[in-house]
C-alpha cells in the first residue's frame, strides 16, 4: 500500500498531472486561457501519431505471437461487455432513463486514448515493459460499445435501434481520424522497426511529454468548462457512477489481462482501457444515432469525472492491483 | 441595378449532421452552398462555446443556400429530413440577387 501512496503522490506532482489541474483551475477561475481549435488538434494529432509508431515498433521488435490476436479480442468483449455492466450500475444509483443510461453506458465501453497516453507515460517513468500491440487494442475498443449502447436503447422499444445506424456512420466510426492515424502510424512503425524511429526519434520520443503537459493542459481547460458549465446536472449518484464504474471497468480489465498473461504495463494498460471513458468517438455518434439522450450528462461524466479521476488517482491505483495481480 | 428575388435558408446544426445534411440539400438538387463554424451561443440546453468542446460533438456549424423561390419547398423537404430529431435551427429569408440564373 506504501508503493501504491508513493506513486499517487508522484503522478500527482507529475508535470503531467500538474498541467491538467492547471488547466481546470484556469477554467474554473473563468481565465481567458485557452488553445486555439487547430494548436489542439495537431497536439493530439502528434500524440497519435507518436504512441502508435512506438507500439508498431515494440511490436516490430518482439514479432506477431497469438498473444496479439487474443488480446485483440478480449479487448473488443471488454468494449461490447463494458456497456451492459456501466448501464446496470446507472440503473441502480441514478434515475437516468433508458436512453440516457445506454448512451452513458457506451460512453465507458470505449476508450479515451489520452489516458492510455498517460498511463504508458507512468509505466515508462517507472521502468515498466508493456506489449507494443496494446495501441491496436486501444483502436478495436473504440467502436463495439456503440453497439452495445445502441443495442440497449432498442431492446428497451425506446425507438427503432437499426434506423439509428446507417453507412454513414459505421464508416465516420471505423474510419474516423483518431484510429486511421493510430493504426497507420501502428504499422508505419511496425514496417520500419527501430530504424524508423532512429530516423524520427528526436521528433517523437523527446519531446512526447512536454507535449502531453500542453495537451493535458488543453484536456484541462475543457474539463474545467465542462464542469463549470454542468453544476446542476450532476447528482449525486451520477458523480458516484463517475468514480465507481472505472473502478470496476479497471478490475474486469485486470482479470482479463492477468487471464492473457499480460506483463505488468500489459496488465495496467487493460485495465486503463476498460476504466477509461470515450469523450471524442462516443459523444459524436451519440449525437447523430441518439440526439434524444442529453450530451451534458455523458460529455460532463466522461470528461469531467471520470477522466480526472482515471489521471490522478486511478493509474496509479491500476498499477498497484496491476502488480499484486501478475507479481510484478 | 436590377436586382432578383431569391430565399436565403440558413440552418444551423450539430457539426456531426453537417455530412448528412449537405448531402441532402444536394440530393435535393441545390449544388451551391457555404458552411461557416458557429463560434457559440445558447439555447434550450443552455450556453455553449466551441472553446469548450474536446472533439466535434458538441460544435454546431451553419448551412447557408441561396436559392430560386420555386425550390424551396423541395429543398425544406430534404433538410427537414435530416433536423427532424436533432438540434438547430432553420431560418428562410427573402432576399434579392444580382444574378438569377446562378441560382
């Protein structure tokens, strides 16, 4: 328990960490601080593209074992599973209707890659191996708990679940930005190997965490926003579901992971995956198959709950259970 | 100058149903149109900005097409079918154009 103290009093005077309360507390205070749209987008543009390459490196280093192709899977249960036990657990500690509950509970199937950012960030801080093939997990657990919210919304009669999926989105949801560039910068780095990254290591592996502080100051900003926007709208029982469900997502994510025989950082990485929340992928097909269930509710959780807490003392919690649970 | 008249539509809609919605006023035969970012407002739901939205679900986007009077019932048709269920606004104006035939 004394290791599990140590490294939540270290992340949290993390530069990383430090940045985000920076950026809520500058929300929070009304500060006109702020990244311009395009200076976001291209940090988040650079993390993809970053984490990606090294994963397909990692992988590039240690070759395709089964491992990959089953974790793989488990990773897309975890996501079409996750949904099911987020919507029970709203259903018992809040009053959201069905539709609100499904479009939350997808929300917590999928991910938020700038978690896993930050938890691979810790795992390197502390010296921690993990599988270079867990940022093509990260990718297959966007999508499948949109399903499984859909599915739950239709299964209650609410309205006709097929006409909410067309084309259109299956396309805008599989081949949105965020995992075209991850996968592809997954196989860029998996082509080239360690020759690649010599090549653009200067460019992608120094300067990584500084530009991680300026994301999560960016994260932090918008967070405190969407808090200082949402005092109302969040009871009790929702902040409860906030900080329970990862908790729970998280030690699903570390049976599975230990069952695969991940490493420790394998391990962790898992259970970040199923304890993180969606606020990008989720909330935009949300909004064009659900529009009925309330953005307020599933962007001001996932991004303004779950997300803080995932960062500032969910890693760090993951990592001790990650430990005790492969004897790392 | 001689001017025409013309119906100025301009809707405003959530950003992940612009896709949707160009295509139908396409669909629906009218090929000219401009698409401006809505920097913020408030409505129903209360105030938004897009200084504070983390990816493109929560920003909203305008549509604006000029178009011939005889068309707009068609064109109404087609971008009621995609707001129907969504939130935005869809507001019709008179207004004058120098050239008719490119409308």
């Amino acid at each position: 328990m004394d290791g599990f103290f140590a490294l939540a009093l270290t992340n949290l005077s993390s530069p990383l960490i430090l940045c985000f309360v920076l950026g809520v507390a500058a929300a929070l205070a009304r500060s006109d601080l702020n990244f311009p749209e395009a200076a976001a987008k291209a940090l988040s543009l650079y993390l993809l593209f970053a984490i990606g390459f090294k994963g397909g490196v990692a992988v590039s280093d240690h070759g395709i074992d089964l491992a990959l192709g089953t974790t793989l899977i488990a990773g897309i249960v975890l996501s079409a599973l996750l949904p099911f036990i987020a919507f029970g657990l709203l259903r018992v500690l809040t009053n959201l209707d069905r539709t609100n509950a499904a479009a939350v509970a997808g929300h917590y199937g999928s991910i938020s890659i700038v978690t896993f950012v930050a938890g691979t960030s810790v795992l390197e801080s502390q010296g921690l191996m993990y599988e270079g093939y867990m940022v093509a997990v990260a990718a297959a657990m966007e999508a499948p708990a949109i399903l499984s919210a859909l599915w739950l919304i239709s299964a209650g009669g609410a309205s006709n679940g097929k006409s909410r999926m067309d084309a259109h989105l299956w396309r805008e949801i599989l081949l949105n930005g965020s995992i075209v560039l991850l996968i592809g910068s997954f196989v860029i780095g998996f082509i080239t190997g360690q020759e690649g990254l010599k090549e653009i290591s200067s460019f992608i592996v120094s300067p990584f965490k500084g530009v991680l502080c300026l994301f999560l100051l960016d994260m932090g900003i918008v967070a405190g926003r969407g808090l200082r926007n949402s005092r109302g709208s969040i009871t009790l029982g929702l902040l409860a579901f906030g900080i329970l469900m990862p908790i729970v997502g998280a030690a699903i994510g570390a049976v599975a992971g230990a069952a695969l025989g991940l490493s420790t950082g394998g391990v962790l990485l898992l259970m970040v995956l199923s304890a993180s929340a969606s606020y990008i992928a989720v909330p935009a097909a949300m909004r064009v198959a659900v529009p009925e269930a309330d953005p307020g509710i599933y962007l001001t959780l996932s991004l303004g709950i779950t997300f803080p807490f995932n960062l500032t003392i969910g890693i760090p919690l993951y990592l001790a259970a990650a430990r005790i649970v492969t004897g790392g | 100058m001689q001017t025409h008249d013309a119906k100025r539509v301009a809707i405003i809609i959530e950003t992940p149903m612009k896709r949707r919605l160009v295509a139908a006023i396409e669909e629906a035969g009218v090929s000219g149109y401009s698409i401006l970012p809505v920097e913020g407002g408030s409505g129903r739901s209360g105030p938004w900005s897009r200084e504070g939205q983390v990816g493109r679900a929560g920003g909203m986007s305008q549509v604006i097409c000029v178009i011939r009077p005889d068309r707009l019932d068609t064109l109404l048709e087609a971008i009621f079918s995609v707001v129907e269920r969504h939130i935005g606004v869809v507001t019709v104006s008179d207004c004058q154009v120098l050239r008719a035939e490119r409308f």
